[in-house]
C-alpha cells in the first residue's frame, strides 16, 4: 500500500475529508454542508478519533473516525429498536462505533479501508465493535465480514436516507485474515 496510515485531526482537515467521503459516496454539496456540522460536532465528544490514509504527497486518500457509543446519541436512538427487535440491543452497550470510514475511489481495493478500521479499532478500550452499513452486497460489506463483523439488523431505515441500512458488529480486536 502507498498510503501513510496515522492519526488525524479531522477538524483542522474536514473539507479535505468531506470531499474524500462526496466523491466515495456520491454526495452533493448540500449534503456535505450538512455532514460538516455533524462531523464538527462528533469530534468533541469523549474518546472521538479519527485516523487518514495519505499520498507521499500529503493529500487524503480515505479517513475513518469513531467514538465510544453512547446511547443518546442519534445513530444509537434510531438503530435501538432494530436491534432489539433481533435481540441485540446489547450490543450498544461497551462498543465502539465506526462512525465513518471513506476512502477515494482512485485507491480503493489497495487495503486502505482494512488498515484506517483496523488502525482505529486497535486503540479502542471497548470489547466490540458497530457500525452502519448500506444494506447491499458491496466491497464494504464483504470488507466488515472479512474483519468479523455480522449482521445484527437489517433493513434498518434512517430519516432522510434513500436506502436501508445494515447494523454490523464486531467482537475486538478485529479478525485479521490470513
């Protein structure tokens, strides 16, 4: 990999992620004003951390960053009962949530995604991880599953978003496969 994986101070380096996150997912300019505040805010919650893969050139190729889970939090208020209904609820408690994990496509599929959620759950205290995925058959999906995460509840539906979700979980530290 030509990638430097490292931490990274998401809120001095936003713009540059959220454009990384646009092109990845396809977002428009509204939405990334919109993910701004909400990236801006994540930040300042206790044991939020965010790690970037970077070109030797110093530019950001992908960026992932999580927190602690808290039940308050939106993400948890809206997958609760979803997990519940599959009786796992639990596992909002002691986890770790992957809150968002991009990489530019010009350097997808060159273990970038691997190392930024390897590389973050590694500094996690808590004995698993979630996170939240577009409920397909994708490279991420397939990524998640190679890392140990299952799924815990699909077709999980998020105000505003287009598409259903999957909530996947990990026990950590993450399975690293041979």
């Amino acid at each position: 990999m030509d990638l430097v994986i490292g931490p990274l101070d998401l809120p001095a380096h936003v713009d540059e992620a959220l454009a990384v996150q646009a092109v990845a997912f396809g977002l428009g300019p509204d939405e990334v004003a919109v993910r701004r505040q909400i990236v801006l805010r994540h930040m300042t919650n206790p044991g939020a951390r965010a790690f970037g893969a970077t070109t030797a050139e110093g530019r950001l190729a992908g960026f992932v960053y999580g927190m602690p889970n808290d039940r308050t939090h939106w993400w948890s208020t809206v997958v609760q009962p979803y997990l519940r209904a599959e009786h796992h609820e639990h596992w909002l408690d002691d986890s770790f949530v992957i809150t968002e994990l991009h990489v530019h496509p010009a350097y997808q599929n060159r273990g970038a995604g691997r190392a930024l959620i390897t590389t973050i759950t590694d500094t996690a205290d808590e004995p698993r991880s979630i996170l939240s995925a577009i409920d397909t058959e994708s490279p991420a999906r397939a990524l998640y599953r190679s890392l140990g995460y299952r799924d815990l509840a699909r077709r999980v539906l998020f105000p505003s978003a287009p598409r259903p979700y999957a909530v996947m979980g990990a026990p950590l530290p993450l399975a690293r496969p041979q």
